[in-house]
C-alpha cells in the first residue's frame, strides 16, 4: 500500500509538505531494524509516510486523518526501540522529533514538563543547572525524557529517584480517537503538577508499569517528578571523545562495585542499601558491563572484562553514594562499609579510585555509558526482561534463565560475557526489577536461538509461577500469558478497542482489539 | 430486583439485613448529601461471594455501594445516590495473608481491615504504615487507599497511590480480577511459593487499574483486598515542631526538608487544626486556637539499623542549619505539647469520639491538591469566603500535607461546626459549595471531588469525563456500582 | 572502499541516536545539544548518521534508489564527522567512511551535482574549485617577497618547505590577505618557505568529498609528483580541508608522499613555543575559537586496516582496528596561540574539540545548498554570541569565509549574527605581530 494522492495531500495540509515524506530515501532510514533485539529480519516493513508535526493541535488533526482514511499510525519519540517498527503495510509514522520543549521546570513542586524529543541528557543537565535530577532511562541520557515513551522506565537512579510508572504527573495525550485529553490538574486547572483525577486516574488506562508502545494514541506532553540533586550545576570534564572524565569530582560522591560469592549475599547486600536509604544510584551491572563502561573500544572491554572478572566474586551490584551534606555523606559511607563487612561483599578495586572511579560516577548520573554497555559488543541486544515485584521472585526467576543463557553460551550463540542475570533495586529496595541480557549477531541460527529462549523464559515464568515479564510484545505473548494472569488480555483490549475504536494505533507491539 | 432471598444464597442468612436501623444507618453521613436508604445491607463474609453477588446485581439492575470503613462517614460516598440500593458492606473481610518484613510489605489485606488492626499486625514484623493523619478507628486501610488519602510522611510517598500495591477487584461485569503482579501467573499461594508478594501496583502489561478503582468511590469495582506498602519501625527518632506566623518560610522548610528527605512525618497546620487535634475538651482548644502561634511545621527524623545515632546526629544538624538559614528553629514541644506525644498521636487511629468530631460534633471538609505557591491565596480565598459567610475564622482548621514528594500539596480546610445547629449546618453546607468556584480559580485542584461539589468539579474537565466513562463502561457497563457519584 | 564494503559497520547501527548529539556526557543543557546541522535542518531520520546508515543499507540492497530525492539527502550533508565522532563515544563502526563511499556511489550513478561536475571539470588542469573567483590565482602574493618553489628548486630551498595556499586563497581576496599574513609570519620567524606561484593546484580533497574519487585520486597523483619534484620536504597551509586532505586523504586514498603536513596553526605554535615569534602588541579582543572539521576531529592521520572479525558475535577483529574518533585532532595550537596574544580572551562555546558545529561550508553544501550552508553557520554564529565574545575567529578560509557570509547570501550576512566579527587566526597573530618580531 501506498498514500493516495488524497491522503497525502490530507496529511501535508496539517503538517506542510516539508514535514511529510513518502519517499523511499526517508523510509527506508527508518527501516532499517533497530539493535534491540534484532532478528535475523534486516528491514522492518516500511511506513507509508513520515510525517513530523510540531505540536499537540498537528497530532490530533493527523489521528483524525487516520481514522477517517484507515491508515494506522504510530508515534516515537527517538525512535531507538525496535517498538518503534510497525508490523506492516498502511502505518505512518508519526516521528516527534519537532515536539522538543522543556515547558516548565518547577523547582518548588519539583517536577519537569516536557516534550516528547527533549533528551534525558539535556533534561538532566538542565535540572542540574537547579540543583535537581531526574531518574534517567536506564537504556540511557539519548532517550526520551518523557516518562511515557521508555518501555519501563527504570533506571540508574531509580533507587533513589523512582520509576517511569510512579514518576509521570500531569500529561497531554491525543487518544487514537483524535481526542486530547489533559489528565489530572492540567485537565481542570492548566497546571501540571498531579495527573490524577478528577475521581479515578486515567493514568491506569495510559500505561502500566510498561507503556502500550505507541498502541494507544500519542503522549504529546508530561509532567515527570524531580528529585534533589546534591551535586554541582555543573561538572567539568577533561579529555577528548571518548576519554571524559571530571576534572574534579563534586564533593561527597562515591562509586563502588560490591560482589558476592552467591546470590544470597547479593540478597543481603542488595536489601541492606535500600533498608539504610544509603544509595543515590543502585545498578545490577556485572563483570562484562563494568567493563564496557569503562572500555572506550571493545578490544579493551574483553581486557577489562577478563581482568574484572577475576577480582569479583559473583553476583554483583555497583552503586553510588551522595551526600546532601558531608554530614551525610560520612554516615552513608561508614554504613556502606557495614554493609560490606557483614555481607562479606568484595569491592572492585579497579573502580574505587582515581580518574577510574571519578568517570565512572559520571557516566553513571548521566547514564551515557548504557550504549557501552548494551550495544557495542555486536550492534544487537536482547534477553529476558522481567517484572518488578519483590526481591525474591525477581531473584528466584533469573536463576533459571542464567542457566538457559549459559546454554546459549555454550553453543556459541551468543556473545559468552562470563556474566550474572542483572538485579536491581528501585525505590530504594522497596521493588525489584531483574533482566538476563544476551548480545548477539543476528543470524538465522542465533534468531531462532534468542527466540527460543525466550519462549522458554516465558514458559518458566507461567509454570513456575514468576510473574509477568515486561517485554512482551504483540498478541500472541500476551495470549500466551493472558489466561494464567487473570486474563488481563481481556481488559488490555477492552482499552484498546475504547479508545481506539478503529484500531489505528498501530499494535503490534502492543496488544490489537481482536479478542 | 433483587430479593432478600436472592441475597441471601449468596452471603448467607445472617448477612443480609434489611432492619431499617440498620439501613437508616447507611443513608446518611456526616456529609450534607441527600439521604437516602439502601434497599438491603449487605455484609460480605468472605471474598469470593462478591463475584456472585456483582452477577446477581447486574441481572437484577441492582444498585451496589461498597463500603469498607465503619461509620461515621463523611463524604457521602457510602450513601445511596440511587433508590433501591444494596450495601455491600466489606467491613467483616479482615485477613491479613502475609506480612513480609524483608519485602516490606502487607499482601492482600482484606477491605475490612483497619488501621489501628493492621498497624498492629504489622508492627509484629518490625514495620508500620504510612497512614493518613490520625484516622478514624473504624476507617478501613484499604478504604483509605481507594480514596487517595494523604499520607504523613511525603518522604515515602513516592507516587500518589502509595501506600497501595496490588488489588483484587471485582468489576462491574461479576468479573474478578487481580491487578499490579498479583495478577500471576498462578494462584496467590503459587505466587508466594515463587516469592511474589504481591507487592507492585502497577500492571499488569499496559495498564495500571488500582488507579482507577482509586479515587472511584466504588464506581469501578468492589475491592476485596489490596496489598500495603509497609516501611520499617525507626530504631531511633527525633520529632519537632516548628512554628511560625510567616507561613512562607515554613512552606520553604518543608519544601528543603522533604526534598532532602530529612524527616519522615512531615506536615503543616494552623492553630486551629492544632487545638482541635490535640485537645480533649472545648476549654484547651479554645486557648490553644487562641494562643499558639499561627503555623507549625511537623516534622520527624528517623533512623534505621545502622548507626542511628550518627544519622539523627547528622540529620538533625542539617535540619538546623537549613532552618537556620530561614530564621526558624526546631522545638521539642509546642504550646505544652510534646513533639513525641503529638507524634504518637497522629500516626495512630483516632479514639472514639473521631477527633473531628469530638469538639463540635460536626466537621465539613474541603480538601485540593495545589502548589506551593498558589497556597496563600488560597487560604485568603477560604478565610474570605468564612467571613463572608459568618462562620468563625476561629474554627476554621488549616492542614497543608505535602504529598508525592513534595510535588504538591494536600489542603484540608476543616470547618469544625455544631451539628445539631441547623442555621450552622446550613451556613456549613452552603459554604462548602459556594467557596469551590473561587478555589477553583485560585489555583485548587480537587483531585478527589465528593458530594455535592463533584458535579461542578468534573465538569471543569470535559474530555477527562468522557475518557473516564469509556473505562467505566468496560467495567461496569451495566452502571450498577454506586451509580450517581462523580460522572457517572 | 564502495560502500557494500561498509556493509558491516553500517550494520551495526542500532539506531540510538547518539549521532544526532554532542557526546551525552558534555550535555550542558537543553540549547546546543545537537551536534549534526543536517538533521537540525531538515528533521528526517534519513539526514542523521543513524538514518543515512539505514538507508545506505536499503541501497547495498538494492531497496533504495539513487535518485535526484537521494542524492538530495546524501549531498545535503556537511560531511563534518561530527556524527562518527559522538556514535564512537560509545560504539564501535565507522560512521563517516559510509557517507564518502555513499557519495561516489551517487556520482556513479549519475546522480552527482551539476554545480559541481562544472567544478571537477576543471580539476584535471587544477583549476581552483571555487565559485565565481573574486581575484586571479597569484594576487594574493603579488606582493610578497616570497620565494617561487619552482624558480628556486629544492636545493635553493633550504628548509624545503612549501606553504600551500589552498584554493580559497587564490580566488578570494580575504584568504587571500589571510595567506598573505601567514607567509609573512613564517618570514618573520625567519623561515624561508616557498609558493609554488605557477603551479600550485587544488589539492583535491573537496572532490573527493563530492563523490569524485577518480578525479581526486589523479589530482593527487599529479600534485605528489609535483611535490618530489619541487623537493619538498613539509608541508604547510593555512588551509584547514587541504590540510586534512594531505595528512588524511592522500595516504587513505593510497598515495603516499612521506611529505610532513602542518597546519600553519601548529607550524606558528611551535615558532611561538621556541621564542622565534613574540606577539607583544595587545589585541584587545574577547574570542570565541571555532574548530574547524578538517582541523580538529577530522585531522587524525588515516589508519589502514585490513582484517576479519575474529569472534563470532563480538566486534572485535583481526588484526585488531583502531577507529578514527577525533580524540587527537589539532585542538591545542591554535587555542595556545589565541592565547599567547596579549589582549585576547578566550572563551569556548558551547560546542568545541572534537564535537563543534560545522561552520557550513563543508561537504560543498556552500555551493549546492547556500541555504543550508547559510543556516548551519547562522546557529554557530548565535552560539558564538552565546559566549559574549566580540569576534569568532577560526583557522580556515571556508570557515571565515562562511561564517563572513553565510552561505554566500546576501541576506544572511545582514542579519544579526553578523554583528559578530570574524578573523582567521593568522590575521590576529598578524595584528599582535605588526610593528616587531
Ligand atoms: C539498549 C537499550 C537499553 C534499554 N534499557 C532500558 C532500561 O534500562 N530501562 C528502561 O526502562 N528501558 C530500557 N530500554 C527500553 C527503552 O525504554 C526504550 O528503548 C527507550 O526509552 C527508547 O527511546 P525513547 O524513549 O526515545 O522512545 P522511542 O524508542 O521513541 O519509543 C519507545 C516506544 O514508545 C512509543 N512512543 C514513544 N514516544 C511516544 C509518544 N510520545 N506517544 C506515544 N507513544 C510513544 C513508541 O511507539 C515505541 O513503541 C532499553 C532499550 C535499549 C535499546
């Protein structure tokens, strides 16, 4: 299918023909899959058209074309997950890299009001400038900071500065219907600073503790809470591309990578951060990601890999510690060493000092590393992504997917990073999030492998009880997992097919109306 | 419609009621709602009868309105807004499955628990809530939870649904369905034995319901249990108060406190609010209304396993500093009263009589969301609007609960009023409607509109109406959940 | 390389969007962040590093075409690198080499632009390639005492050193004079270097970078011959895309010439450094420095390499391969020598090193697309404002000449980035140098 000559025209009226394209060029640059989980499938099917509108009034006049022609649309806002992709032919895009304000930033209420293509970079920077941060996307500071865009929305800072889900306040968002909506007090009052109600939150129906990946209209707008941020406004770095490194480190931070020689140390470990409040930032990193953070090229990652490796013990975590004061920080310090003594957790020298240590902690609050660490290996990434829910189920479930990665390891089809299943704390430790990465190159071979053993993870969460992971895309995984999880498929559609009564966001990663 | 014999196959002989004291007692609260009596009463013996009972509603186009908490109630939620009501009360469901000190967290407490019950429960395993300023002894936890309630320590109140984590809820449909990951895979007890507690909120998948039954008033589902977020019981604590006539530099303490995490119960009120709070008879809080200072800033440092002393040390000597820097100054005690006995009550269910009640005997409460600096002007406008309407300033109670971190702030205008005074009622009632526009345009958002106003404040947001009856037309297509309340 | 033999780093794009910023660690705030003027422009994936990898796959396979709409995209690139450096911070391909090999796959296909086939045109007899010259090609020594390479030879050469103009430098007058004050400066120190005042050609590089590797790789041929011929030894130019092409192209093209390559900035530092220059007259001035591409992050010599992956899913090969990533550009010469001119201050923008805005004039967008040309110098020009600094001053002549007029157009030369002045480095040392050694 192509755009009639009449749809095109329709579509270029709203944006102007300089914002629309339907040449092969343009699309094809779209195409070409994303690293995330990349199959063996080169090209993704191509959009109709591109189109990029500049505000909430262009995104709803282009979802009410839609509907009227039947084309399906979906949004993104850097376009980096392979959700971005649509599943086949009569789809635009509706790219919002036009859509790049930061609205408010209120330092009082502390929150942050943006656009869908400001950056976490740029958003972070700017609160620091405040004296406040945000929780960066794990996936890292090149993403969205809308906390509507990140699939979960977990990250670096999550311990200290929440989750995606518990983050958004207020926001905008055009239905699939062509209706804006403005939840909470922007709906009633024009301000930002709570998104729920009057009466029930629609904020349920907006997402979950994973967002429906453009299956239910466009978030044009959102409020995102803010937290303290106890370092400078600004850090100035030494060193060209890709050696930065702060020429100072602001006073009362600390990074450390703490292992132990089995989980339940880690356990401990892990429960006592959060209990003592002590962390700004808890990372379930292993070996092979210390490495990759560190490493600016992938010939000294498998250096580094190999010498990390053989300083930690076992599972692990790396964490940062800041003080508001240096009152604070001594007290988180002395507990941290507690900590470490009576969990018989082993530090990473490597990473405890000097120019090491200091660009790390960096790195770390920017969370600009994460491509390092995801990407670089191979140009793909995938694996299990699991829920958030206690320590223990998170920590129960990952044991029986190391064991299958490390199968994949021996058969040589995966990349072999020597590593553990990654944990990590949110909210200081009140939730648990786990995910078993995999990197490979997508062949035939490796595809079927990756798909396989995620099929099998998928089987092990339902027979063994596990929970719901979060990367599950597309109708048959929710229909996998619908009937042993209160059919939960059933009220996903009933959504779907309310807000989006012609089925034109584009679904395929989330979940279609056909029951 | 339904039988009393209908009924009755469902929840049993014993609990279907239609008494008419007993039904009296449902058709009005303390609220200035219209009464009107429910057909039956309804107490629910265990969970699984509401599915059959939801059914039996939705062939029958019965009228259900949930009820948790035992009276008195104050928003007129809990009465009927249509004839030929059943209550459906969920005060007997009182289990308490698990509680996990390491997980901190109370799964699947029944909706007939209350504070006071599960405190204690909790407490057992070294944890305790995050709870609504000094709730009434028969409010029930999971009651608290659907309404939002503000709670008194915004250092853990990451989000505006905490302290909830996972529900069961039976929508309007007769359908039962768990929410955040007690959804499963599996059975409750197959979770647990996998280590799940049920403990998330959000979920399943792409849609996060316990925000919807929140803030619901019972339109959206009939919720059996939800789990509780618990934290840990401080080894160590140090509250203070501090008081001040400038209730901007208190506004900014808070603000630097709670956004340093420097305290757990953290909360402002006026005098009034004060004296009603803390004083046993009309005497003291007419002094206390009169003679102590007009703000005071709550707050409360608490310290964990490790090295408690340092961290209130330090804490504390932040705190100063910083109120320092303000020109205020912490105190153990205020107007006589110490932080610790104040502590101790506000974070414990209220004797009988509820405190709001205990002076006057009635209390009208109109309660927003707001910032910081929309505050002022929004007590000018109330305190404007009392004198206009001739009701006294001097029982007029003011209390600023920053919530969600400190992203906003919960106002609660408490107009404590003699009941049994119909002119005074009246004056109340009229108030309480007539001061919602001017709020409104000062900068209020009622995030929670009950009664009377609701209509007025919903209908300020057209699209979100709309939006809202999309959803509760999947649930409840049929409108039989407490029809008649918010938009519906 | 054709571009299918970059098939596997454009394949490892994963479609982050790094290219589209400065390296995420040196975000300082919401302004200034891009890095890529030509996904600032015109908003499409497609005129991104990541997207021109993805559709530069569509075209190995076939899926794209080469057509006007393409070689729309691919020309409207400034080909400033800025893209290949930020993708490296943290990733491991080649970003930039694509983007050459993508454009001489347009010229094959008879897509290249017709402003510039006029130009190449003349390339074989190494006509300048420049626009509409102001000044005939020996004015801007007409003047000077400056020794004639070839009347000379090497052997009357005793430092054997040639001062290469450059093209901006023959055809317009204000290179011209910039050329002119190098050469004095160099005479200055004492150092006999010589013009090549009959027979100095293009070097070629812009060609190259226009698609027409052909005709760059005879032109650089013929002027390696003529450099031996001459017995050369060092090279110096005040140019920084002649530079670049001499230290980077020509070996990375296959043409070895042994010649040592200087950039006049590094060539005028190191005289400072040894007391042979002494700047002593105060310039009173704020600065701003502006990088230019070919100076900075493109300046690391070419790195040969040849090899195979050598596990199966980890990139990493053998023998192992060092990326390019700018990190060694030449940053540091021409801030010491702003800074060894009494009076000056220099303050950085925004955007400097390794991760500066192009000026405009790279990619020959200056003469296929002045209005491109023209908004990528109006953003560099309001982010040198930013600094407060009095003038912008830089060490190229496509970049003083396109931020002197940006993208030639008269009207936005006349708007309010033009209240910024701009000299090239050499005029300012010139002006500090003027009245004593
Ligand atoms: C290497 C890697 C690491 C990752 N690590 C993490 C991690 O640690 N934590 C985490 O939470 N996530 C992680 N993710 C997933 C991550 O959340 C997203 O890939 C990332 O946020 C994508 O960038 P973006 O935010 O700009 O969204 P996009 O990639 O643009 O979009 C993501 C999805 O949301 C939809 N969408 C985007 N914007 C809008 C909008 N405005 N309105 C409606 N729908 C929209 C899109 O259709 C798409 O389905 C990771 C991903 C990758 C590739």
């Amino acid at each position: 299918m192509t755009l009639t000559k009449e749809q095109y025209r329709a579509l270029a009226a709203v944006v102007g023909g300089e914002h629309l394209s339907d040449d092969p060029v343009d699309l094809d640059a779209w195409a070409w899959r994303s690293g995330q989980a990349a199959m063996a499938q080169d090209f993704k099917p191509r959009f109709e058209a591109i189109v990029m509108p500049a505000c909430t009034e262009e995104v709803q006049a282009l979802v009410r074309l839609c509907n009227k022609f039947g084309l399906k649309f979906k949004a993104s806002s850097t376009g980096w997950g392979s959700y971005c992709d649509p599943g086949g032919p009569g789809c635009i895009m509706l790219d919002l890299r036009r859509m790049d304000r930061i609205l408010e930033i209120n330092e009082e209420n502390m929150y942050a009001v943006v656009e869908p293509y400001v950056i976490h970079a740029q958003l972070q920077a700017e609160l620091m400038k405040r004296g406040l941060c945000c929780n960066v996307n794990g996936a890292g500071g090149n993403t969205s900071a809308l906390p509507l865009a990140a699939h979960e929305g977990i990250g670096h800072m999550s311990a200290s500065c929440g989750i995606g889900e518990r983050n958004l306040l207020a926001c905008e968002w055009v239905t699939p219907a062509g209706e804006v909506v403005r939840l909470g007090s922007l709906g009633s009052l024009g301000e930002w600073f709570c998104g729920d109600g009057p009466g029930p939150s629609l904020r349920g129906v907006m997402r979950g503790n994973v967002v429906p990946l453009g299956g239910l209209g466009v978030y044009t707008k959102a409020a995102v809470k803010v937290y303290h941020w106890p370092g400078p406004p600004s850090v100035e770095l030494k060193g060209c591309s890709p050696h930065y490194a702060p020429v100072k480190l602001p006073p009362h931070f600390l990074l450390r990578y703490l292992s132990w020689p089995a989980e339940e140390g880690r356990e401990a470990g892990i429960r006592r951060l959060g209990e003592s409040e002590i962390c700004f930032g808890v990372m379930g990193f292993n070996a092979n990601m210390m490495a990759a953070n560190v490493a600016t090229n992938n010939e000294e990652e498998l250096r580094l890999t190999e010498e990390y490796s053989k300083q930690i013990v076992g599972p692990g975590v790396c964490l940062v510690i800041a003080g508001n004061s240096a009152r604070d920080f001594e007290y988180k310090r002395r507990v941290l060493e507690l900590i470490v003594q009576e969990t018989g957790a082993t530090s990473l020298k490597a990473v405890e000092e000097g120019e090491v240590h200091d660009a790390f902690v960096w790195r770390f609050i920017r969370v600009t590393a994460s491509i390092r660490e995801t990407m670089r290996a191979t140009g793909v990434f995938g694996g299990e992504v699991f829920g958030t829910d206690s320590y223990l189920v998170q920590s129960n479930f990952i044991q029986h997917s190391r064991k299958d990665k490390a199968e994949l390891v021996a058969r040589g089809l995966v990349y072999p990073d020597n590593t553990d299943p990654f944990i990590t704390s949110l909210e200081q430790g009140q939730l648990t999030h786990s995910e078993v990465l995999l990197r490979w190159t997508p062949d035939p071979e490796v595809a079927q492998a990756a798909a396989e053993y995620v099929a099998k993870a998928n089987r092990n969460a339902v027979e063994g009880h596990y929970g719901l992971p979060h990367h599950l895309w597309g109708d048959p995984q929710h229909d996998f997992f619908g009937p042993h999880t209160c059919n939960y498929t059933h009220w996903l559609r009933k959504i779907k097919k309310a807000y989006d009564p012609n089925g034109v966001a584009e679904s395929t990663h989330h979940i279609t109306a056909a029951e | 419609m339904v039988t009393a014999e209908q009924l009755r196959q469902v929840v049993g002989e014993e609990n279907v009621s239609d008494d008419p004291a007993v039904l009296a007692a449902y058709a009005s609260d303390q609220s200035f709602v219209s009464r009107l009596s429910p057909h039956y009463v309804v107490r629910i013996p265990s969970c699984d009868a509401v599915p059959e009972l939801v059914r039996l509603a939705r062939e029958t186009r019965t009228s259900l309105v949930p009820v948790s908490s035992g009276a008195p109630h104050f928003h007129g939620d809990t009465v009927p807004s249509a004839g030929d009501a059943i209550i459906v009360d969920l005060s007997g469901l009182k289990t308490i499955d698990l509680v996990d000190p390491k997980e901190r967290v109370a799964s699947a407490v029944g909706a007939g628990v209350t504070f006071g019950e599960l405190m204690t429960a909790v407490a057992e395993h070294g944890l305790r809530l995050n709870l609504p300023l000094r709730p009434r002894a028969t409010k029930s936890v999971v009651g608290s939870l659907l309404s939002r309630e503000p709670v008194i320590m915004p250092h853990y109140h990451w989000d505006i649904c905490d302290p909830a984590g996972s529900m069961e809820v039976v929508f309007g449909t007769g359908d039962l369905f768990r929410t955040g990951a007690a959804a499963g895979p599996g059975t409750l007890a197959e979770q647990r034995a996998a280590g799940g507690r049920q403990k998330e909120a959000a979920g399943p998948s792409a849609m996060s319901l316990h925000r919807l039954l929140q803030g619901g008033q019972g339109t959206m589902g009939i919720v059996t249990w939800a789990s509780v977020r618990c934290e840990l019981i401080p080894t160590l604590e140090q509250p203070c108060f501090v008081a001040s006539d400038d209730l901007a530099k208190l506004l900014q303490a808070a603000h630097w406190l709670v956004r340093l995490r420097l305290g757990n119960e953290l909360f402002l009120m006026d005098r009034v609010y004060f004296a009603a709070l803390v004083a046993e008879e009309g005497e003291t809080f007419l002094q206390l209304a009169k003679e102590a200072p007009s703000w005071l800033l709550f707050f409360n440092l608490g310290a964990y396993r490790y090295l408690p002393e340092l961290r209130i040390e330090g804490q504390s000597a932040d705190a100063r500093e910083l109120l320092q820097g303000l020109g205020l100054e912490a105190k153990p005690s205020l107007a006589g009263v110490s932080a610790w006995e104040f502590l101790e009550q506000v974070r414990s269910p209220s004797p009988e009589p509820y405190w709001k009640l205990r002076l006057c005997g009635g209390c009208q409460d109109v309660f927003f969301l707001t910032t910081y600096k929309k505050l002022q002007g929004l007590i000018d406008v109330m305190r404007a609007a009392v004198e206009a309407a001739g009701f006294s300033l001097s029982r007029l109670g003011i209390y600023l609960q920053p919530i969600v971190q400190g992203t906003s702030c919960h106002v609660e205008f408490s107009l404590f009023y003699d009941r049994a005074d119909a002119r005074e009622s009246a004056t109340v009632r009229e108030l309480a409607i007539r001061v919602i526009g001017p709020l409104l345009a000062g900068g209020a958002f009622f995030s929670r509109p009950f009664g009377e106003a609701a209509r007025l404040i919903m209908n300020r947001d057209a699209a979100t109406v709309e939006a809202l009856k999309k959803f509760k037309a999947i649930v409840d297509p049929d409108g039989i959940l407490n029809p008649g309340k918010l938009c519906f | 390389m054709a571009l299918a033999d970059y098939r596997s780093d454009m394949e490892s794009c994963c479609r982050c969007s790094a290219c589209k910023f400065i390296p995420l660690e040196k975000v300082t705030g919401y302004a200034r962040a891009n890095v890529c003027p030509s996904i600032s422009r015109f908003e499409f994936h497609s005129y991104s590093g990541g997207g021109r990898m993805g559709f530069g796959l569509g075209l190995i396979h076939g899926r794209v075409e080469y057509t006007p709409k393409t070689a729309e995209v691919i020309y409207n690139c400034h080909l400033c690198g800025a893209c290949d450096v930020s993708c490296k911070y943290a990733m491991e391909f080649d970003v930039l080499e694509p983007l050459y090999a993508m454009r001489e796959e347009c010229a094959k296909h008879g897509q290249s632009v017709p402003v510039w086939d006029g130009l190449v045109a003349g390339l074989a007899k190494g006509a300048p390639l420049v626009l509409e010259p102001e000044t005939a090609e020996d004015d801007w020594f007409a003047d000077l005492p400056v020794a004639d390479a070839a009347e000379r030879g090497a052997a009357a050469c005793p430092s054997a050193v040639l001062y290469h103009a450059g093209c901006l430098a023959r055809c317009t007058r204000a290179a011209g004079r910039t050329a002119a004050a190098a050469v004095t400066l160099l005479a200055r120190a004492g150092l006999k270097v010589a013009v090549d005042k009959q027979a100095e050609s293009c070097c070629g590089g812009r060609a190259y970078e226009m698609g027409y590797r052909a005709q760059a790789l005879a032109r650089a041929r013929e002027n390696v011959a003529r450099f031996a011929e001459l017995g050369i030894m060092e090279l110096v130019t005040g140019c920084a895309h002649c530079y670049q092409y001499f230290k980077v192209l020509y070996p990375k093209l296959g043409v070895e010439h042994g010649l040592k390559v200087f950039h006049i900035t590094e060539y005028l530092w190191t005289l400072v450094e040894q007391g042979r220059l002494s700047p002593t007259r105060p310039v009173k001035l704020r600065v701003t420095y502006h990088d230019p591409c070919h100076l900075g992050r493109l300046s690391e010599p070419w790195i040969p390499w040849q090899g195979v992956q050598r596990m199966r899913h980890m990139r990493v090969y053998d023998p192992p391969r060092v990326l390019r990533r700018g990190t060694y550009g030449v940053y540091e010469p021409p801030r010491r020598l702003l800074e060894s001119i009494p009076g000056v201050r220099l303050v950085e923008m925004a955007r400097s090193k390794e991760y500066a805005w192009c000026c405009g004039a790279g990619g020959g967008v200056r003469e296929t697309n002045p209005e491109f040309a023209a908004f990528t110098a109006a953003e560099r020009l309001a982010e040198a404002q930013d600094t407060g600094a009095e003038a912008v001053v830089t060490a190229c002549p496509h970049c003083v000449r396109n931020l002197m007029e940006p993208g030639g157009l008269v009207s936005a030369g006349a708007s309010a980035e033009s209240r910024i002045r701009v000299y090239d480095l050499v005029e300012l040392l010139g002006e500090s140098m003027s009245g004593g050694a």
